[in-house]
C-alpha cells in the first residue's frame, strides 16, 4: 500500500483547524478582539471567549473504550491541521460502523483490524473526503467486505493558503464511496443506530452521524474541541457552515465527538462561541471596509495583525469565506465574483 509522503502526512490535506489561536486556547486572541468596540458598527463585536479542549489521553493505534458504545483509534498523523492525528472510531460491538478509516497508513489500517478481531466491519462511514478521513476506507473494505458510505468527492477543492485551486477531475482519483447516502439516512447494527446528518461548510461534501443510543453526534471537522476549523472557498461555505452550526445546535446532542482531538460536552455554549467567533470576524471585517473598499490582501495583515505572516495566506481565505457570506447576505459589494483579488465595498442604506 502506498505510504503518504511525510510532507503530505503533515499537512494533513486540505482540511484542519483555523492556526490563529492564543497560546491559552481560551480566547481567540488572533483575531484582536478583545476588548475592542466598532463605534460604527450596528452591532457591538464581543470577545469570543470558545471554551476549547485539548486535553486527551490516548496512544497511536491503541483502541480506547471512551463510551459504552464507542472505541476509539488514533491515526499517527499529528500535524498543524490535524492536531494530534486522525481519530478514527468504531461504533457497537460485533457488527460494527467505522467512521473516518483515515489517512492511508499501514500502521492505522492494522490498528483498525486489531481492534475490531473477531467482529465484523458492516459499514464504513465517511464524513467528508479530506485525506486524513477518507482514503485508508478502499484498503479496510479490501480487507473486510465493509461497504463505505458517504459523499463524493466534489470536482474541485482548495488546499487552505493556496491560491491556486486545485482541481479534481472526474477520474479515478476521486473518492467515491460504494453508496452514495441521503440526508437523514440511517444504519443499524444490533446495539447502535447511526443517522446522517448532512453539515456543508467545512467541506461541501461533509456529513455528521448521530448516535441515537448515546444522543452523540460524530461531527467531523465541523466542529472541533481543540480549534476553529477551516472554511476554504470554493468548497468550504461560510452560509453553509452557519446553517449546520445550527442544525447540530438544535438537535440538542449530549457530547460531540470530532475527528481529531477530545469530545466537546457542554455542546450549546462551545457552538455558541464558534458562531461568535465568526460573527465577531464579520464585524471586524465590516469595520475595515467603514474606512472605505479593500482588497483582502489590503484587509488581512490588518485583520491578523500580530499574527505569524506565514499563517497569512490561509487566513485570507477565511476573509474570502467572509466576504462571499456578505456578499451572498447583501452587506458587501465587488464586480464580478468574488475572489482574492476582488476590491470589496461596503453597502449602507442599499447604496454602495
Ligand atoms: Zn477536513
């Protein structure tokens, strides 16, 4: 089996965590909002305090019982956008659901069969096709006849702090899943019932299952305990992933069990703070373009002010995912569709 290049295993692939963060974890200090007020503004920005957990004890490759119903697996694929590495899980107990096999690791596959020997794999669950979610499933179902569902891989994605989109063409690069699933479908097995939840906005293609024994919900890189996550247009929506930030929210779960890092348990104020953290980028974002148009270049250095410039490219992509929801929302103005280049206005009273 092909190993990733350890650059490749790194980055972790197009998908991960938003890397401005204080060093605490406690505020979202990047940003410069604390404390600061736009006297413009319509609303007030508050500090977006997200009570991030980061904390977790595990091993690579060693399956942990971390609820009655679920073990977990993690993939040795620490990195900047995957935080300690891949974590995969396995839901019942003898007919079993995988969800997320990870990236391609000999390693981790063999984790996998040695957690699950004498049981049988029944399904392999994708949340999205990111390369350290999604590729080690073609291997493990070769291995155990699972069947892999989820979403294709759209045509075209974008590493985050690249500019150049990077296209996959309809060939056999592309991942595709053996069933292409239904919003609300569910899987069973004799002790568990998983529900697909569609969640766009990280990735177009990304889909949360919800554990109804446990009231859990497998989230992905929707939501996750340790870190922002990265919304990276085209494929990453920022009206998308409010609308999703939403659903879960709604749906009143007791624990959210991301890809990477440790559960979130007190879900309705940790998802609160994520859409505050965002919503508190918007108005900064609007109060940049009060002192009249920018370019996202011009914005950026400003929005991220003492923030690693090396972080910078990734981070303009984010203010694009911004701009496209203001734009999309009537706030903001640019000819032509919006891209890195665009020069951004700012529409008061529906005149530009
Ligand atoms: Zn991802």
């Amino acid at each position: 089996m092909r190993q990733p290049r350890g650059g490749e295993q790194e980055q972790g692939c197009s998908d991960g965590h938003e890397p401005f963060r204080d060093k605490e974890g406690e505020v979202d200090g990047h940003d410069g909002l604390r404390g600061r007020t736009w006297p413009n503004a319509k609303q007030e920005a508050r500090p977006t305090m997200i009570p991030f957990v980061r904390d977790m004890a595990f091993e690579y490759g060693r399956p942990d019982a971390v609820s009655p119903l679920i073990r977990r697996v993690v993939a040795n694929n620490p990195g900047p956008f995957t935080y300690l590495g891949t974590g995969t899980y396995i839901v019942g107990h003898g007919e079993v659901a995988v969800i997320d096999p990870g990236p391609l690791l000999d390693a981790h596959l063999d984790a996998i069969l040695t957690a699950t020997e004498g049981e049988r794999i029944s399904h392999i669950l994708i949340t999205h096709t990111h390369l350290d979610h999604a590729p080690l499933a073609y291997p493990l179902k070769a291995r155990t006849g699972a069947i892999i569902y989820g979403l294709d891989e759209p045509r075209q994605q974008v590493d985050e702090g690249d500019d150049d989109h990077s296209s996959v063409e309809d060939n056999e690069a592309r991942f595709r899943p053996d069933v292409v699933i239904a919003d609300g479908q569910t899987f069973a097995g004799p002790d568990w019932t998983l529900e697909a939840l569609f969640t766009p906005g990280h990735a177009s293609n990304h889909v949360a299952y919800a554990l109804s024994e446990e009231n859990a919900l497998f989230c992905g890189d929707h939501i996750m305990g340790w870190s922002t996550t990265v919304i990276s247009p085209p494929d990453g929506d920022m009206s998308h992933y409010y609308a999703s930030l939403d659903r879960v929210q709604a749906r009143g779960f007791n624990v959210l069990w991301p890809t990477h890092g440790p559960p979130v348990t007190k879900v309705t104020p940790f998802v609160e703070a994520y859409r505050n953290h965002r919503h508190a980028r918007e108005l900064q974002i609007l109060s940049e373009l009060r002192q009249g148009g920018a370019t996202i270049a011009e914005m950026t250095p400003r929005l991220y002010r003492g923030v690693d410039k090396r972080l910078h490219a990734a981070a303009a992509r984010s203010v694009l995912a911004h701009l496209i929801h203001l734009r999309r929302t009537g706030q903001v103005h640019c000819e032509g569709p919006p891209n890195l280049d665009s020069h951004f206005k700012l529409i008061s009273n529906g005149t530009i």
